[in-house]
C-alpha cells in the first residue's frame, strides 16, 4: 500500500483512495506526526477496505473495443487511422 501525505493550508484531514490502490492524505499544518500516525492507524480497517472495494470495481470494468458504433439508427465507423484501440469501460450497477 502506497500512502501519499501532503501538508495543505486546510482545516481537515482528507483521504483519498485513488483507482491506482494508493491513499492521498492531505494534512493541516498544525497536526504533529504522532496524531497523523494515530489517525492513519484508526482508521486502518476503513482503507483497506475500500481498496479492496477498487479492486473489485477494477476487476468489473473490463474494456470493450469497438470498430463502429450506431447513432440515430445508423451504423458509424470509427476512425482507425491510429494504431490505437479506442476502450470502453461499462459500469456496472
């Protein structure tokens, strides 16, 4: 696990858990290190638990290549000009 902590001219402390499986801290100026690492500790369970969550959504959300798509009725063929596919993620509820 990757924790990424950033001292901010704020009031509150904010995690952020990206799509990556790494946390963003942003930290007020005025918490010592000793109440940074007590918070992160309580608050350990929540974070792993909402990577694994991300996981979950990652695993979900495969990619689906198209070559054409339909608009008002008509079929309409992508621009394979590039050597890129173009990828479409479906969410699923």
């Amino acid at each position: 696990m990757k924790i990424i902590i950033t001292r901010k001219k704020i009031k509150n402390i904010i995690f952020k858990i990206n799509i990556d499986e790494t946390v963003s801290i942003s930290v007020p100026y005025f918490i010592s290190h000793k109440e940074l690492n007590e918070i992160i500790e309580k608050k350990f369970e929540w974070i792993e638990k909402k990577i694994k969550l991300i996981k979950v959504r990652n695993l979900i959300q495969k990619p689906i290549k198209y070559s054409s798509y339909y608009f008002l009725g008509d079929k309409i063929p992508l621009n394979n000009n590039t050597k890129e596919n173009i990828e479409i993620y479906l969410k699923e509820q």
